[in-house]
C-alpha cells in the first residue's frame, strides 16, 4: 500500500503477521514486553481494550517515528476467559468446554503515533458442533495449539471439522478483524500523516 507509510506491528502472532502482509501493507514487527495483567473487575471487554492499550504504551520508543499497531484477543463464554493454555490437559479442558456451545471473540486493536491514539474492537460469535474427545485429541497432538487463545486456530483442523457456524468477521477469530484494521490503518495514515 503505496498510500500508508510504513508502520510497527508490535505483536508476535505469526497469524496478524500474515494477515498484514496479505492485506498488502508495508510494517515491520518488534516484540515488545508488555504487562498482561488487568485490574480486578473489568468485564471482557474491558480487559482486551486494557491489554491491548497495554501493549501501545510499552512500544515508547517507536511512536516517535511510526505509526505503531498491536492487538489482543480474548476468547469468552458467559463468565469465563479461556486464554492460552498451560498444557494439553488445560487445552483439553478448555475445548470440550467450548464444544457444542456458542462463545464470543473479541479483539480489540491500537493505533498510536507520537500522542495520537486510536482503539477500536471487533466481537465474534463462534459456535462449535459437539466434539468427541479422540478430535480434540487429535487436534491437541497434531496443532500444538498452546499458543492460542481458546486453545484452537480456526484456520486449522478442528475449524474445518468443528466450527458449525460464525456470525461476524473470520479474520477477527484468527487475531485481527482485517475490514476494520484495514481501514483505520488507511484512514489514520492519512489524518496523522497527511
């Protein structure tokens, strides 16, 4: 995209990486050390705006020079937060809580340049057919999906075979709503920097 300058995204996920680079941008990625603690009762919410903006202000020293972007997903259902897992027996549990049921994705995504900042979130509605557990099995051992929040990759086997339906953006499920970032890297690309 010969209209936006280059930018940061501060984010070590493989998936917004690609998702970025398909989408035809030019960025370059930093790892940041950001805390992922939240203060006691936010809603969820609540909590992916706070990390993510978490993420914003640990990259100090680029907003100065680019635009910088970062992003959170969280995974939910009625109550509960369902982040990366520990292990296979935390992933295993996770997704046969999952099965047969609807949850909410929710990313929510920073745009900051010097003292510029811009947030704004996406929320999916996944709803997984009844999994046995020889699948989720099968998943854990061949995907390895500790990485993952909700311990699964859409983009992979167990979304194939697993998901019964989606209502909103399939990209935000795999970590970054592409219409929407799409348009505000656009569109802020132009206010922030003419």
């Amino acid at each position: 995209m010969k209209s936006v300058p280059p930018f940061i995204l501060a984010s070590a996920s493989p998936r917004r990486r690609e998702l970025l680079q398909e989408a035809g941008f030019n960025f370059n990625v930093v790892t940041v050390t950001a805390e992922e603690s939240y203060p006691g009762g936010l809603n969820p919410q609540k909590i992916v705006d706070y990390i993510a903006m978490q993420k914003l202000r640990a990259c100090g020293a680029y907003l100065h020079k680019f635009m910088v972007v970062t992003a959170d997903t969280l995974v939910f259902k009625d109550k509960r937060i369902f982040s990366k897992p520990g292990d296979k027996e935390h992933a295993m549990n996770m997704l046969q809580a999952l099965s047969d049921d609807t949850h909410k994705v929710t990313t929510s995504v920073c745009l900051g340049y010097k003292k510029h900042v811009h947030q704004f979130s996406v929320t999916t509605l996944v709803t997984f057919a009844p999994l046995t557990n020889d699948e989720i099995t099968y998943y854990i051992d061949h995907y390895m999906p500790l990485d993952k929040a909700g311990s699964y990759g859409i983009q992979e086997w167990i979304g194939q075979i697993g998901v019964k339906s989606i209502e909103g953006s399939y990209t935000n499920v795999v970590g970054l709503p592409m219409h929407e970032t799409y348009h505000n890297i656009v569109s802020y690309s132009r206010k922030w920097f003419g």
